[in-house]
C-alpha cells in the first residue's frame, strides 16, 4: 500500500463544493462579536460532557469566525458526491476477528495533517501537456511517470454495521468519509458523543483507526485543518450509533 494514496483521495474529497468562498469584511468589532458567540456556544457544547472522555470544546483558530463563515470556508462536501452502489458492486470484506486496537498510523502509509486551505499539487512542464485547445481525449501518463494510480473503489453505507466498517479498515486502508462538523468548528479533544446527527454530512474526513481498549470506544479520524485543530489534527468519535453520520458514506479506493 502506497502511503500517499489515502491524503490523495481526501483532498479530492475536500476539494468538492469548495469553490469561490464567500468572504465578509473582517474589523476588531466582527472578529469580538464572533468571539463572544463562540464562547456562549462553548458553554452549551460543553454543558453534555458528564465524564472524562467526551469531547470538550473552546478557544481555537475558528473562534474568530460566525458559524456561517465557519461553514462557507470549510464545510462543502456532500454524501451524493460519494458513490453508492448495490452489494453486488461492491468489494467483499473478509471476516476477521478484530483487535482492541489498530492505527494505520502505525503502519506509516498515512501522511501528517495539513491544512485543506494549503493544498499541494504536481505541476507538469507546458511542453509534457501543451494546451491544444480542442476537445479530445486527456493524455494518459504512463507508470513510470511518478504519481498515483487509482485501480478501483468502493463505496459503503454502514450506519447499522460499525463492526463491519472496522473490518474494511482493517483489510482494505483507512476509509474516507462524509460527517456532520458543524460542531467541530469549537472542537478541541475528547470523544464526540453529541452536538451532530447523521443525514446533515458536510466534510470528508480520513479514519486511520479505532480503539475499544476505553469504557468509550472510538474512531480515529484526520481532518484536514492542520495540526493544531483537535488532537494534533485528529478528532476521536464515538464508535456505535453512527455519531455525526459518521457510517453513512464509507469509500475505500485501491491503488
């Protein structure tokens, strides 16, 4: 397994529905009226945490922002971007017996946390893709050309399977998908339990793991806002129950 694919299809996945962001003209008196919204929300979000392991949440580099400027800069994708397809189209999940815990993390094929606003792409000479003007057919590099090759995909609904779903990240690579975040803009660590819902999907996040050794078990997911959101760039949801849609919209691509 390549360790670049799973950053590929995430920044594919991100990229969606992100066009020309709206803008709002930024003063001292907007970013203050912004901050004391948030910390009125950061009371009611934090008023549901009764143990140690939910999720807790405050000041971070979203504070500055209303939610609705929240949602336009970093909330675009879509589960109908995510293709669904009947069993009969879909990759078999072989049956293993789960451990406590797994990371792919420590398998080293997943990239550091980056920042979705600071993307990287490979530039090509004009003389390796000279624009002809025409329509046609894209020009095909071939394997020896550095790069990624995707070979095949599928897509999964598993909102009443979360064990499956863990056997598909055990087997095939750490899966892309499609929640509900309008909460984490405030998120700073713990275990999300509350304060989003399935059917309301809006960004495409990465799980490179899960871990049941707790009272509380939990997904392991990269987002893309770099490292100092969350847990060095992580979110840790709640396994069951599908918390924030997390189940619903499941890809899994081989390269």
């Amino acid at each position: 397994m390549k360790p670049r694919w799973a950053s590929l299809l995430l920044l594919c996945c991100c990229c969606l529905g992100h066009g020309v962001a709206r803008t709002w003209p930024r003063s001292h008196q907007r970013e203050a009226a912004a901050l004391r919204e948030s910390l009125n929300r950061h009371r009611y979000l934090n008023s549901f945490s009764h143990e140690n392991s939910t999720a807790f949440y405050g000041i971070n580099q979203f504070s500055y922002l209303f939610p609705e400027e929240f949602k336009a800069l970093y909330l675009g994708s879509k589960p109908a971007w995510s293709p669904r397809y009947p069993a009969a189209g879909q990759t078999p999940i072989p049956n293993v017996s789960l451990p406590l815990r797994f990371d792919w993390r420590d398998k080293h094929v997943v990239n550091q946390v980056r920042n979705q606003k600071m993307t990287q792409m490979k530039l090509v000479e004009d003389s390796e893709y000279p624009f002809k003007a025409e329509n046609g057919l894209c020009r095909y590099f071939p394997r020896s050309q550095s790069g990624v090759s995707i070979k095949n995909f599928s897509a999964y609904d598993f909102s009443d399977q979360e064990d499956e779903m863990a056997k598909a990240l055990l087997n095939f690579g750490p899966l892309v998908v499609i929640v509900d975040a309008v909460s984490w803009q405030d998120y700073l660590g713990g275990i999300i339990q509350h304060h989003c819902s399935s059917g309301e999907a809006n960004h495409a996040v990465l799980i490179t793991g899960f871990d049941k050794t707790g009272n509380t078990p939990y997904w392991m997911v990269r987002n893309s806002w770099g490292n100092s959101w969350g847990i060095e760039g992580y979110a840790h949801v709640k396994m069951g129950g599908n918390v924030c849609g997390i189940a619903d919209s499941v890809s899994v691509v081989f390269v």
